[in-house]
C-alpha cells in the first residue's frame, strides 16, 4: 500500500512513503563508530594538551623562600618517654616530612623548621604529630596523623560535662576508666578511636563521626550512666560500624 504526495509549490518532487521495512547497511554503522571513535581521540588530546602541568613546590617556595618555626612543650610526665622513643618519633619527621627537628633541653621543646626539601603542610603535620605524642598517645597511634587526612585530636575536661568536685570527680573519672580500663577499652574498640586519660583531662584521636560516638558514651558516663548500659550502646555501635564496612 503507497501514498503518493504531489508538492504545490510546482518543483516536480515527489515523496513516497512506502510500508516496507528499511534496511540498515552494515557499512555505514561502521564508518559512523570510526568516526566517533576518532573524535573521543581528538577530544581526549585537545584535553591533555589544554591542561597544564606544574611541578609540585616546597613549603620554602610557597612562602617566598621564609623559614617556618613550631615549638612543643614537653609536660614533665612525658620527658621520659620521649627520650626512650625518640628515634621513632624523629624517622618519620625528617624522612617522610623533611622537617629539621631537634630538642632543646634547656627549655625543654621539641623545636622543627621547614627545609628546601620539605612539602607544604608538612610543618603543621610534624607539630601534630608531636603534639599528640606529647598528649600520652602511643608514636604508633600518633603517626597516623601523618598518613591520614581526616584524623582530629579532640580535648576536654570532666568538669567541662558536669561541675564535680571531690570524691564525685574521682568517681566519674573511674568510670570512664573502668577496673583495670576496661571500659576505655571497650570505648576505643566499638568506636575505633583512640583514648587517653591524664587526671581531669580526656584526650581522643580519630575521624570526625567516630569521636562524636566515643565523646556521647564518655559523656553519659560522667553524668552518671550505669556502665553496663553504655557497654550495650557500645555494642550496637560497633555492630553498625561493621555492617558499614
């Protein structure tokens, strides 16, 4: 069956639109894929040659060739341990960082400047890194700071949760704690943090979310939370961080 169309406009041409099925040729598929094919190419080159590539600069070179200084103070209660592991603590700051460090024993600060060597960000990196060091972390907790972008040190007191004195202080103290730290334990284990308890003060290490879930227990402790209710918050915790990963 056809149907025939005569134009008005008096070209002569005529349409005919017939019911059969088309035909594709095989010919003209593969001379259109070569040609997209050979686009993607040009594209991707006109890409790379478009993009500049610059060499990475020192820390030296980012701040017009000026010499960058950081100080930490060592607490009294950490000199010891310090001396017994310094050369863990300097390996990964001059090798890995390219940081000058040195240790002044007249003021008793861990003293670290940047090199021609060294990359932007690795000053505050270093200082960091001692930083939690000299807060009680283990070096080997501490120098994840250096591997990983989205650690955080977090401090703060007891009595920033709830104004205690005396014996209620001590209390609330030993229940973050726990017999023989137990509960601390269980804390870094559910929430994969790190934690360190000097006196009134508690200090924690890890990723953003995770200090939150460790501060919320370590916080219903010291206002007064039986300890076997956190113990199973803990659990559900770390149940759901093992399903996430």
């Amino acid at each position: 069956m056809t149907m025939q169309l005569e134009t008005d406009s008096g070209s002569g041409m005529d349409v005919q639109m017939t019911s059969a099925s088309t035909t594709i040729d095989p010919s003209v598929v593969e001379s259109r894929i070569r040609q997209s094919v050979s686009l993607q190419k040009s594209d991707q080159a006109m890409d790379e040659t478009d993009q500049p590539v610059f060499p990475e600069i020192s820390a030296s070179q980012a701040n017009g060739n000026k010499v960058e200084y950081r100080r930490i103070r060592c607490p009294a209660h950490r000199y010891t341990p310090l001396r017994e592991h310094w050369e863990q603590i300097l390996t990964p700051l001059v090798e890995y960082l390219k940081l000058q460090v040195r240790f002044n024993t007249k003021s008793r600060c861990v003293e670290m400047k940047t090199s021609p060597h060294s990359m932007v960000g690795a000053l505050q990196k270093g200082a960091d890194f001692a930083s939690a060091f000299m807060m009680g972390f283990e070096v080997q907790d501490a120098v994840a700071l250096l591997r990983l972008d989205d650690l955080y040190v977090e401090s703060f007191q007891v009595t920033d949760v709830k104004m205690l004195k005396g014996d209620h202080l001590s209390r609330a103290i030993g229940r973050v704690a726990g017999q023989d730290g137990k509960t601390r334990f269980a804390i870094e284990n559910a929430t994969r943090t790190r934690i360190v308890i000097a006196d009134q003060r508690i200090h924690m290490l890890g990723s953003y979310a995770n200090l939150r879930m460790a501060r919320n227990a370590i916080c219903d402790l010291i206002l007064g939370a039986p300890p076997g209710k956190v113990y199973n918050n803990m659990r559900n915790v770390a149940k759901r961080m093992n399903e996430r990963y």
